[in-house]
C-alpha cells in the first residue's frame, strides 16, 4: 500500500518536471482519491468497533490506517 503511494508521487515528480500537468494532476487523483475512501471507511470501522481513539484517527488523517 504503502510502495503504491510512493511511486504515484514519484511518478507525479516525474511528470512535474516534464511539465505535464495533465498527467500529474490525474496520477494524484487515481492515486490519492481512493486511499483517502479507505481511510475514512476505516475510521467509521474503528468508530464502530471499538472507542474512539485519536490516535488512530490521526494515524488515518496521516493515511498510515492500514498499518494500525
């Protein structure tokens, strides 16, 4: 999950410095749009089976949920 993200940045640098905005804006998009979906679907799991806790919130804000 993690390794994914990472590259989409790097492949989002990669594009910055070519100067293709088009294809940097939409490799951000494919990439960070559905991590921020899990992320907040994992904090309304989180919410729902267990106390609220605000540091797995901020762990999910962080887009680290996974690993918790």
């Amino acid at each position: 999950f993690m390794s994914e993200t990472a590259a989409a940045l790097c492949l989002s640098a990669g594009y910055h410095d070519t100067g293709d905005r088009m294809w940097q804006t939409l490799t951000l998009l494919f990439a960070l749009f559905p991590c921020a979906l899990v992320q907040l679907s994992l904090v309304f799991i989180h919410r729902d089976v267990s106390r609220d806790r605000p540091l797995v919130l901020l762990l999910h804000l962080l887009q680290l949920g996974p690993l918790v």
